[in-house]
C-alpha cells in the first residue's frame, strides 16, 4: 500500500490567489512545494492530499494539475472553522483557523493509508522522504507514529532568530517537543534567547519542521481530542490546536512517537532575504543532480 502525502498549504492560500503570486524558487517556476512531491513521487507515495482554503481551489488547481497529472492522485481538502466541531458555538468574532492538528483532521475523508504530513513552504530533502516513506510501509500502526528530526544547526537563518520546536529524547523515542524563540548562532554558539533553559543548544539538537507520519487512527484519536480543546478553549479568539498537542497526548497514552533522523538540508523562506538562499540551494541540488532542471519535463 502506498502513503498518502497530506501538505498544509491552508496558512498561505493568499500566496496563491493568482498565478502571478506564486513563490518561484526552482529555475523553471517551480514552488517549494513542487520539489516536496517530486520527492515524495521517487519515495513511493501514491496520493497527495492538498490543504487549501476553499476560495483559492480554482487557482491552485489551475497551477498543480497539469503537472502531475498522470503522476500522482491528488485531493483537495478546504479547512473550514465549523468542520469537526459537533455543533459547538464558537466565538462569531472568530476568523483565524483552528490549527495545524484540526486542519489534518480536516482530511480524515481523503486519507485512507498511512500518511505523512508537511508544511507548504518548506523544503525537506529527498532523504527525509524516503525515511519516511520507509516507516510509513513498515513501522506504522496505531501505536506507533513518527516525526522527521532535523539538526538544528541545519535550520537556522542567517538574517534573523527562529522559532524552533526542540525534541526531547529517550532511545531515539520523542518525549516532548517544547517550542523555543529567538534561536539565532552568536560566534560558535547557538543561543536561545526566551528565558527558558537551557540557553545555550548544542548544534545537533533534534527540531521538528513539522513533518510528521501517522496511521489513520490518528483521526479517531485526534477528534477526541479536538472537542476536549473546544470545550477548553474554542470561546478563545485565537486558541490554536497544534499537531504537537496531539503527539503529546498520544504519547501520554502509552503510544511511541519514532524520532527518524535525516541527512537533508532543510530549508524555508522565514525573512524574505532567505529566498535568495533557497534559490541558490536548489541550483546546486541540480547541479549535483538530485534534481532535473525542468522538474517536470
């Protein structure tokens, strides 16, 4: 059975909202996200679930079909603020999503294999694909999922701080990922600069870029989950259910989350002078060959 990639891509539907706002990276047009499937495509992953704001689908499919057609099956999924809330009455001020856990939750109906989830706008290497794709056909089940760890040396920027969700670990097992700010490299050193501790990071420090694998029970799982956060906190004008919160409690529940570690170079456009960055990194990746320069053709 193949995996099913699902892309958050709800967060930067605007960036989509015509074809001439399309973040080009590659040397023929292509988006970040073109390069994650493309990976995704060699690693064995048969469907690509889209998650997308429902008035930018036109657009978005007017730019993605026609690439991978014949190549990939692909889904679109439209998170909406009322999906999954069982009738809950939210605050009617409320405008901002419900978060990168609800937004998967979001796709229960398209995902029927064990799945991998990423961000849109980030660039995960070929490695980290075919690491996944490898757990997601053999190690996956109800009880046992898994993230993709990065070396945090790997995903800092040079034109600013990061915000980072740092892994704790236990024999190549997560414990806990707690979300640290202000993460920049000062001379030799990675500081840390949010008041918790410790200050200082080594520079192999595991971080989630938020690619994670799941089995399907994670939507059973994380519906529960989802009216607990809504009876808590859904009459808040910008509470967040985040994917960290149900690893959290998956774990509390006696599952085990795999740590899979990566030789990729992670990549994103955090300040707007990272892009030259990701560019240029994308023409030595072709370079070397990993990519064809038309990624399509």
């Amino acid at each position: 059975m193949k995996p099913t990639l699902v892309i958050l891509a709800a967060g930067m539907a605007s960036r989509y909202g015509s074809m001439k706002q399309v973040e080009a990276f590659g040397p023929n047009g292509e988006t970040i996200m073109d390069y994650s499937i493309f990976d995704a495509i060699r690693a064995g992953f048969g469907k690509v679930v889209f998650i997308i704001r429902n008035e930018y689908a036109d657009n978005f499919k007017s730019i993605f079909e026609p690439k991978l057609k014949n190549r990939i099956e692909t889904a679109y999924v439209f998170q909406e603020l009322d999906m999954f809330t069982d009738g809950f009455e939210r605050n009617p001020e409320r405008t901002k999503p419900w978060g990168t856990a609800h937004a998967v939750l979001c796709a229960k109906n398209e995902v029927k294999e064990p799945f991998a989830v990423i961000n849109a706008d980030d660039f995960y290497g070929s490695n980290a694909f075919n690491n996944a794709a490898s757990f997601l056909k053999v190690g996956c089940n109800e009880k046992n999922f898994a993230i993709v760890g990065y070396d945090l040396l790997k995903t800092l920027s040079d034109h600013g701080t990061v915000n980072r969700g740092v892994c704790t670990l236990n024999k190549g097992n997560l414990v806990s990922i707690t979300e640290r700010i202000n993460i920049a490299k000062k001379g030799e050193k990675i500081i840390c600069d949010d008041g918790l501790e410790p200050k200082e990071l080594s520079e192999n420090t595991k971080v989630s870029m938020n690619f994670w694998c799941f089995d399907t029970s994670f939507f059973s799982f994380t519906e529960k989950l989802f009216n607990g956060f809504l009876k808590d906190y859904g009459t808040e004008l910008k509470s967040e259910f985040f994917i960290p919160i149900v690893a959290d409690e998956f774990i509390k529940d006696g599952g085990k989350i795999d740590v899979i570690p990566t030789t990729s170079l992670w990549f994103g456009v955090t300040y707007k002078e990272d892009a030259p960055f990701v560019k240029n990194s994308l023409d030595k990746l072709i370079k070397e060959g990993e990519y064809p320069e038309n990624l399509w053709n």
